[in-house]
C-alpha cells in the first residue's frame, strides 16, 4: 500500500513539473520594425493626446501587421532620418518622404502611397497671391526638406528672397501667424489639414509639380518588397482609400498612387 502510495505521489509531482513547464515556456519574441518618423508632422505623424497617430502611422502599423510584426516609432527630425536609416539605426523611414532621384541613389523605396504638389502658405491679409509675389519676402521650410530644396533652387527665378529653415513645420507657421515670416513652403495636404481651424491663414498658391510620397529603405534590403507587397493588398482590398478619405475627408484623384497598383518601378524626373 505504500509503494502504491509513494508511487502515485511520483507521478502527480512528475505531471505537476511538466504542466509548470509547459505554461511558463516564454513565447518567442515578436518581430520589430523601427520606423524613423518626424513626429508633429500633421497629418502624416503627430502626437494626439498622448498617442502618435496621423495617415502614416496607421500605414505602417496595418503594414507591420499583416508582415506579423510591430512598430517601434523614432522621432527624428527631418534633417537626421537618412542619416539614421543609412547607418542602421532603424529599418525604415515613413516621413512625407517624396521620391527623388538623388535619394534613389542612396535608398530603395516602396511604390508610392501618395501624390503630392508644393504648397505656399502666408497670412489671409497678405499681399502675396502668387509666385511673382515671392521676392523680397521671408520663407520657411524644414530644414532638410524638399520644401527648403525647392525654395533654393527656385531663388534665381522667383527671388532673390531670404529662406529661414525650422526642425518643425508648426514652428514655421506660428511665425507666419505672427509676422516674423512672410511664408512657408510645405506640401498642400500638411497646410491644408493644419488650417482647418486658422482662419488667419490660407494657401495662397501651389506649385504645377507633383510629387510622390513612399516608405524609404536601406539599399537593397529585402524588408522593401515585403513591405510593398502588404501595402499593395492595402491597395487592393480598399484600406488605403479608406484611410485617404478618413484623413483627407474626400475620395482620391482618379489614379492616384493611394490606389493605383504599379506594375513597373515608378521613376521621378527630377
């Protein structure tokens, strides 16, 4: 009776290890994606509340999960996030990113989620109207930024005028409010959702060139077509223009890139 006694106590203490066991074996890891991101980039990427939110960040977080992985955003400002992304500090950049041939060279991108024009922001009272009102005024842009290269390199044609360059676009736009800038350079989405609700400011013109908008990677770095394909059956079964229309309140143009399945690598011209 005893060895049966002895015998049964061994196996419960055996069967009690291997069920601790096994409930307690850690689950491995999750797969994390570091995504340099310029936040208080409205709408793209900006803090609300306490949680960063905007177009891109639900881009690359739907993306991360349907790749079975999880975003860890980096804010950086605009200037250090190729800098950051060559050297491998994080695996991709998401920051209204426009593609151009100079940065081709130095990255891949995904295919383009957004098509976007240059936008020139002053007060509703200003006199400047249009590009032959540039001259002589003051105008800021992100340092970094295609805004502040456009503003450069269109000096000898609508100058010559002072550019003052800022880490963030709402620091450029409270000067315009304030009168220590004539205007801001910056795409036409990002004025046109911050002055919903500033009657005092207005877009007073735009530039004729467009430009696209795509998620960087490192040279070579398979991680580019994994992540494309994903953002290409965002395309397709309708998420991406869901969110255009959450963001933007409005369908897309016809064939726009929100949309638009690119069957050859897109090419900019400049």
């Amino acid at each position: 009776m005893q060895r049966k006694m002895t015998t049964l106590l061994i196996v419960v203490f055996t069967l009690g290890l291997f069920f601790s066991g096994y409930g307690s074996t850690p689950c491995a890891a999750a797969r994390v994606i570091k995504v340099a991101m310029n936040v208080g980039n409205i709408p793209w990427v900006y803090n609300e509340g306490g949680t960063i939110t905007g177009f891109e960040v639900e881009l690359v977080k739907e993306a991360a999960k349907r790749m079975d992985a999880e975003i860890q955003i980096e804010n950086v400002q605009f200037a250090g996030i190729f800098p950051g992304l060559l050297a491998g500090k994080w695996d991709i950049a998401a920051s209204s990113i426009f593609i151009r041939k100079d940065r081709m060279e130095m990255m891949d991108f995904a295919d383009p989620y957004f098509q976007s024009d240059q936008g020139f922001l002053t007060r509703k009272d200003s006199p400047i109207k249009s590009f032959a009102d540039m001259k002589g005024r003051t105008w800021g842009a992100e340092v970094g930024s295609s805004n502040d290269r456009w503003l450069r390199e269109n000096m000898a044609q609508y100058g010559p005028y002072t550019v003052k360059t800022y880490d963030r676009l709402d620091d450029a736009l409270m000067d315009v409010q304030t009168g220590r800038l004539d205007g801001a350079a910056s795409p036409s989405p990002n004025i046109l959702y911050r002055i919903r609700n500033k009657p005092d400011l207005v877009l007073a013109f735009r530039s004729p060139t467009k430009a696209m908008q795509a998620v960087a990677f490192r040279k070579g770095d398979p991680l580019c077509m994994e992540f494309n394909k994903v953002q290409n059956d965002m395309k397709k079964d309708g998420t991406l223009l869901a969110m255009y229309k959450k963001w933007f309140g409005q369908d897309p143009p016809p064939d726009c890139p929100t949309v638009k399945i690119f069957t050859q690598p897109y090419l900019p011209e400049n």
